[in-house]
C-alpha cells in the first residue's frame, strides 16, 4: 500500500469512527488552536508577565482537549451533545489566557473569533451571534483595566470582526447545510430510480445481463439465475466470458 493509499485509508476510518467529516475538522482546529497557543508561548518573550501561569493555563487547556479527543473518539454522539459546556470552557480559558497576556494587548483575542465562527458555522449563525454577544461582553469585562488610550479604537476593530466572522461563518454554514440536503434529496432519488428498475429487470422473463466497460457483471436477473443455476452473488463482479468462454470463439466477445 502507498503512502496516500495509506493516508487516505487512515483519514476514511477516522471520519467513520468520528461520524463525519465536519466532526473530523471540528478535532483538527482544537489540535491547531493548540499549537498556535504553544507557538505563541514559546516565541514570547522571557521576561513576560504572568509566564508559570500562562504555562499552568495551557497545559490545562491541554488536558481539557484531550479529554474531549477521548470522548469524540470512543463516544462521539455523547460528547457532541455536550456542545454548552464545551463552548463555556473554551471560552473561560481563551478569557483567562486574555487576563494573563496584557488584556486589550492580547493577541489571544484571535481564539475568541474561532470560538464564535465555529459555533455559528457547526450550530446556526443565530447561536454564532449570541456567542459573539457574549463573549464580546465578557472580553470587555476583562480587558476593562487595560482599555486606555488608542486601545478603545483597537476594541472597535475586533468587535467589529468578531460578529462579522460569526456572521459570515454563518452564512457558509446554512449555504453548506443547503447544499447537503439537497445532495442527499437527489442521491434518496437516485437510489428509488436504482430500485424501480432492478425491480423491473427481475420481473423480465427473458435472461437480462448488464456489464461494465470492463466485461464485469454487473446485473444478472432472476431469469439468468434460474436458466443458468448461477446465484446472482456468485457471478456479479466477474468477467462475462470468463463465465462463458465458448461465447469468445462466437464472434460476441469483439463486439461486446
């Protein structure tokens, strides 16, 4: 097996186990939010305020996440519906990690538009807004003792995008929702289409047999079962004049 083979068989198992991929992508952003957090950590200077309790704060957020990662994996639907607590812990810490990194200063305001856009974008774009109400209120609450001179017209800005990226996350996420729905109407139309007609080769009395671009069988009706004595599973996905090789010195295979 390749490398992509193997990637991609990996990647197929983990979207089954986690029942999607859109819970598949909700895992990755924790994992990345993690990341950045850590990188920023290591990046900042040494003589940074607050440093053991910022580091106490992520390796925290670390236990928290991977606790989830457990649940997701071995009981996602139970950690799913969960989704309130969840978000009130994410952002306790992102707010906590705010207060020890310089209030209206932080950087870490950026883990408070993912928090928001996800919940718009995974919930509907109404819990998207009131997220970013909340925790709009909440940054201004914390950040209140550092809120001086130009970092009012800093607030302005970052309200201002945190409810545009919960609108707009919003909005991609009913637009994907639509979309969805309407694949799985046509594909539901499909499969009845699908069914119909097999339904009517089984019911033709004269032997009916449906091959491939490759000669594999593909549809053996009821009449070819009975004529022939082959069950259906036994022939479907072999090659027709395997099953039948005089039919190749007939002058059929070549036009077949």
């Amino acid at each position: 097996m390749t490398a992509d083979l193997f990637a991609s068989s990996m990647i197929n198992r983990v979207v089954r186990r986690l029942r999607g991929p859109r819970i598949l992508a909700l895992s990755f952003l924790r994992a990345l939010a993690i990341v950045a957090a850590f990188a920023w950590f290591i990046l900042a200077p040494r003589e940074l305020p607050n440093r053991p309790e910022i580091a106490l704060a992520l390796l925290a957020f670390v236990a928290y996440s991977l606790l989830i990662f457990l649940f997701l994996w071995r009981r996602p639907a139970r950690i799913l519906s969960f989704h309130d607590p969840v978000l009130l812990m994410d952002l306790a810490f992102a707010l906590f990690l705010i207060h020890l990194t310089g209030g209206a200063t932080s950087t870490l305001f950026l883990a408070l538009l993912l928090i928001a856009g996800l919940q718009s974008y995974y919930y509907g774009i109404k819990r998207g807004i009131v997220t970013a109400v909340g925790a709009a209120a909440a940054y201004l609450w914390v950040i209140w003792p550092t809120l001086v001179g130009a970092e009012w017209a800093n607030f302005a800005v970052r309200m201002a995008v945190l409810f545009g990226t919960a609108v707009g996350m919003g909005v991609l996420g009913e637009i994907e929702e639509r979309e969805r729905a309407e694949v799985a109407a046509l594909s539901r139309e499909a499969q009845g289409r699908e069914r119909f007609i097999r339904g009517v080769v089984e019911l033709i009395r004269d032997g009916v047999v449906v091959l491939d671009e490759d000669g594999r069988v593909i549809t053996w009706n009821r009449a070819m079962v009975e004529r022939y004595e082959l069950p259906a599973e036994e022939v479907v996905g072999r090659v027709f004049f395997d099953l039948f090789p005089n039919l190749k010195y007939e002058g059929i295979a070549a036009p077949v």
